[in-house]
C-alpha cells in the first residue's frame, strides 16, 4: 500500500477532480495528490476563493488495487451536486 494525500472540508467532504466536492463514495472522483506540497498549494487556492473554507489534508492508504480507503461523509451534499451523483450511481 502506498500513501496519498486528499483535501477534505469541515463537512467530511473531499476535493474532488471536477473541482467540486463530493461524499467520498467515489474515491476514483476525489483528487489524489501523490505530495503533501501539491495538495497544500491547492489548498492555500481553495482557501483564497472560499474565506468560509475549514479543510485540511488528509493522508490516506491506497489499497493493493490502488483505490482510496476513505470515509463518507455523514453530510449531505449540496442539492446541485447531490443530484448529478445520483444519476452516476
């Protein structure tokens, strides 16, 4: 297992690679960073478009099939991004 680095917000919702958040369902959506610098400077972005945002980076193990072991958030997403989720699903 190798280790990677997410962006996760106060509501347990990671980045996600559309430049959105989602619930962590889909760890093939959330962005993955391989260095704790890169996902630092897109977390020092995020922070200057949003003074509201309270996130940190998170490390998380791949598993042997190099999906992300994350967990979903208990809260819901916004309307907007809930619903496109659930058409994917």
């Amino acid at each position: 297992m190798s280790e990677i680095f997410v962006i996760r917000n106060q509501l347990g919702h990671y980045f996600a690679k559309s430049k959105d958040w989602t619930d962590g369902r889909d760890g093939q959506a959330v962005a993955q960073f391989k260095y704790r610098d890169e996902a630092l400077n897109t977390l020092v972005e995020l922070s200057s478009k949003d003074i509201d945002l309270r996130a940190e980076i998170v490390a998380s193990e791949l598993t042997d099939k190099g999906r992300l072991n994350l967990q979903v958030s208990e809260h819901p997403l916004p309307e907007d991004t809930q619903s496109s989720i659930e058409g994917v699903v």
